[in-house]
C-alpha cells in the first residue's frame, strides 16, 4: 500500500515539472545558483536608481520660457534604473524583467552581454516609478518594481535579485553585531540628508537646486532604503511658513477656511500625519541656500522608522545657518534640541564612547543624536561631534588618494564615531556657472559615477570605514556592501573590525513580514 502510494507520488510529482518545462522550457533554475533574490549576504549583481537630471540640449531662449511652457518636456527628466555586476562568469547575459524571471525568462525589459567584463554597469532606458514609503505599515523588504538576473549561455537563471528597501538589516543582523562597537561597524549614511526633494526640469530653481540638493527621497524613506546615519544642517527662520516638500502634504489653515473646507477632517488629518503648517521654524540648508524641508517633518519621519522597527540610528547635527539677520546661539541650539527631545526623547541613547548594538537594542534607546555645536551639560543623550574625513575636492583621483591615505588610520585609532565623506564637492568659478545655465544636472549628474567608484573601494581597501555618507543613496550599492562587510567575518578586511570574543552564528533571523503590508503605495504626481 505505501509502495503504491509513492509511486502515484512521483508520477504526479513528475507529471507537474514536465507541464513547467513544456509551457516555459528555458525556465531551469540551478540548485548551486549563489544567490536567489539577493538572499545570500553578497549579492553580485543590483539594481541602482539614477537621479533625475534634463537630458535635453541647452537652448538658451528657453530661460526666458514660462514656467507652463518649460514643464511640457518634464517627463523626459525622470530617474532611470541602472543594472550593475560585480565578479560574475565572462560571457554572461544580465537582464532586466518587470516579473519574477522565472515566472517568463524570455519577457525582459532590456539585457546586455557582459562580454569578458566581469564586472560593470548598464543604464536602462527605464524609469523607477515614485514611491511614498511614508508610513510604517508599508514596511517590507520585498521585491519593488524591477527584477535583475544573470544567465548563462545556455539562457539558465544563475543568480537573481530585485529592487528592494532594507527596512529591517541591521536587526537581522544582530547576531553578527550585538557585540560589535557602533564606531566599529559598517554603516550607510546619506550625505546632507535633509536637502531632498524630486527633481523637476520645468522650474527656475532646478538651476540653482541641482548643487543644493543632495537626495531625492524624504528622510523615511533613506531609512527604509537603509540609511542608518542621517546629516543635518540647520537654518532658523522665524517668519517663513511652512512650505510644501515633494513627499508630504501640508494642509494650510487659512487656504481651508477660505475655501470653506470641513475643517474638522483637515484637524483629523493633521493629527494622524503629525503635521502642523504654522509652527516650523528651522529648516535644512546646504550653504547658502535654506530648502523646504522642515526639521519638524525630518524628526517625525525618523521617528515613526523608529517606531516601527528595531534598528539604530545616528543623527548628525553637522552644521549651523541663520537666515537673514539672524545670528545661531545656544539659546537657538537648545530651542532645537527640545524640539528634537519632544519627538524623539524616548529613543535617545546617553553617550558612552564604547556602546554597542546589544547594549542599545537591550535598553530600546536606538538614536543616537551628534552636534557640532558645544551645549556642555545640557543632557547626557547629547553626544560629541563626529569626525568627519572630507577631502574637499572635485576630482575623483584626489577623493581616492585622500580616503585610501587616511581613512583605516582614522577609524582604527579614533575613539570617536567616524564619517567618511565619500562625494565631489563642487567648486565655484566658470564651470559651475556654465553648468547652473545649462542646466547639466549639478550634484545629480556627477554622482552616479562617484557611487560606483567609491562602492568598488568599499568592497575591498576600504572596507575598514565606519560611517559612510554618500550623495543620493539610491544610485549607490553602500547599503548592500554593509550588509556583506557586517555579516562576513571571514573577510581580511574585518580581522581589526571585530572584537577577537566574538562568537558568529551564520545563521541571520528573518523579521516575520506577515506584520506589515506587502507593497509601498506608487506616489501620485500631482
């Protein structure tokens, strides 16, 4: 009876592959395949997101265009996805698909031959839809959009990945880090966090914003694209209202009682966002220029993120502007601070200059706030400034010498957290200026190629940084590469990273995704 009955198992079993094979027959995954959906902790290949910069030819009337007249070719300046490929076999083909490829292996979006380059790089002529991951119930590490394979000659899926958050990285990791110092570890950051917005080729301020923005997506959603370490840089402006940032919806007061809206519900929605239009008065800034972002709206994104997940994050308090004739005082500093200690508080960890990851998850205070401005005595949650590795220059060669020369002496012997700035920084003269009118896309258009040099450095020489800030993270791999660095310990670059009683399990937990919802809800473009 039991004879009988695994021969009719195996004959079904049999019979469904055979249906599989004969409705998508190059549809053959290997079992050796080294990675299937990135879960292994270095994925060789990834999808990256380019920022958005005009790819049109500079007509110099077009300055004098109206604002409807220049917004009729916007569409053309949108972000385009980038397949990348590090180490994998010559001759390979890496392909994009809108679907899990083995679902359909011949239906691509684009593919390219990688030839005898084992490693490099693709931009596709697609474009990333605009996502809004504003809110802690969209939390997931599941699939976006955009999938990416390897295949063989024979048209086999050797490895596969996709576009996704990394909302949950450092906590599933904790096996490997519970014991590891936070001046110790590997961890992404975004570069002047603050200053984002989406880019909009149709407006005046493009032109002068393409050097003042450094990200394209809000403060929650670096976190869910797995930024831990956030940079900000203060402006105070008594008289300025609050005005509209590309990933939130401000409600004005006195636009609903001239309009004769339900005010009740504009009270209700305010209360459910945490929003209020009247009363923010420091804002982000870069230079000279004060954006529209709000540290009201950044201190509630971060805290929602913090709310909804177990991971750690650093505030850097990096810089200090006043608008007008304003000049910054302690009093302004400590105004701030309270306005950070009402939102945050909670989560704020006291400083000790040796912490780790256990002893911060153990206490649930997981924010750790930096500020460059002395407030001595004021709370023991404020910590001392970062030191910051900046080589201020515009040259890529130069940043690579400066990093390659300092860095790893740095982290290894400074007892403070340590910030390498692994961007270009522009400089003023006859190039910006041709490049401002020209509309050549500023900070956008020089990154990508920054991101893909400095994540090469950080796989391998450089791999001994702590905190690494980079310019709009999502045309950067530097979440992946610390993932793979914080989670190999078998890698020479980590011998001095990890405390010699460390004991490593490598098996990583998986955060249980039935608690959140599946998707991040596509933002409309208004």
């Amino acid at each position: 009876m039991l004879r009988g009955f695994n021969t009719i198992f195996w004959l079904t079993h049999c019979f469904m592959w055979s249906q599989k094979l004969l409705l998508n027959p190059l549809a053959i995954v290997e079992l050796s395949s080294p990675s299937v959906y990135g879960k292994s902790r270095y994925s060789r290949i990834s999808l990256t997101v380019l920022p958005g910069i005009s790819r049109k030819k500079f007509r110099f009337h077009e300055i004098l265009k109206t604002a409807r007249e220049r917004s009729t070719n916007a569409e053309q300046d949108e972000r385009f996805v980038e397949m990348r490929w590090f180490n994998i076999e010559p001759n390979s083909t890496i392909a994009l698909y809108g679907h899990p490829p083995e679902y359909n292996i011949t239906n691509m979006l684009e593919r390219v031959s990688s030839t005898d380059q084992s490693s490099g790089y693709y931009i596709t002529n697609i474009t990333m839809p605009r996502l809004q991951c504003d809110t802690p119930f969209v939390l997931n590490n599941n699939c976006i959009y955009f999938w990416i394979a390897v295949l063989d000659t024979k048209m086999r899926i050797m490895e596969v990945d996709c576009f996704r958050g990394f909302p949950f990285w450092m906590y599933e990791a904790r096996e490997f880090l519970s014991n590891v110092e936070i001046r110790r570890a590997f961890i992404p950051g975004t570069h002047n966090s603050g200053t984002y917005d989406y880019y909009d080729g149709g407006t005046v301020h493009a032109r002068v914003t393409q050097y003042v923005e450094c990200q394209d997506e809000s403060v929650f959603n670096q976190l869910f694209y797995g930024a831990r370490y956030i940079e900000l840089r203060a402006s105070f402006s008594p008289k300025r209202r609050q005005a509209r940032p590309a990933n939130i919806v401000c409600i004005d007061q006195e636009n609903d009682n001239a309009n004769g809206s339900n005010n009740v519900l504009n009270d209700m929605y305010r209360e459910e966002r945490g929003l209020d239009c009247r009363t923010a008065t420091f804002w982000s800034v870069h230079g000279s220029f004060v954006t529209t972002s709000s540290f009201d709206q950044i201190a509630r994104d971060i805290r929602r993120f913090l709310e909804a997940t177990k991971e750690i994050v650093l505030i850097d308090l990096h810089k200090f502007k006043i608008s007008g004739k304003w000049w910054w005082t302690t009093d302004l500093h400590l105004e701030l601070w309270r306005l950070l200690s009402s939102e945050l508080g909670e989560f704020m960890a006291p400083f000790k200059e040796d912490v780790t990851f256990g002893e911060l998850w153990e206490s649930n205070k997981r924010l750790i706030v930096s500020t460059a401005h002395p407030v001595p005595d004021v709370s023991p949650c404020i910590w001392p400034s970062f030191l910051h590795i900046w080589a201020n220059t515009d040259r890529l060669s130069q940043l690579e010498l400066f990093l390659d020369a300092r860095l790893c002496a740095e982290v290894q012997n400074s007892k403070r957290i340590t910030v390498a700035k692994g961007q270009l920084t522009p400089r003023l003269g006859l190039k910006m200026l041709r490049n401002t009118l020209r509309n050549r896309g500023g900070v956008r258009s020089f990154t990508p190629g920054t991101n893909r040099v400095m994540d090469r450095l950080y796989r391998n020489k450089l791999a001994c940084a702590n905190v690494v800030a980079v310019d709009y993270l999502l045309s950067s791999d530097v979440v992946r590469v610390a993932i793979a660095v914080n989670t190999t310990p078998e890698s020479p670059t980590n011998n001095a990273r990890f405390p010699p009683n460390v004991s490593f399990n490598r098996s990583i937990h998986n955060v249980d995704e039935s608690l959140f919802r599946p998707m991040c809800k596509r933002r409309v473009r208004l």
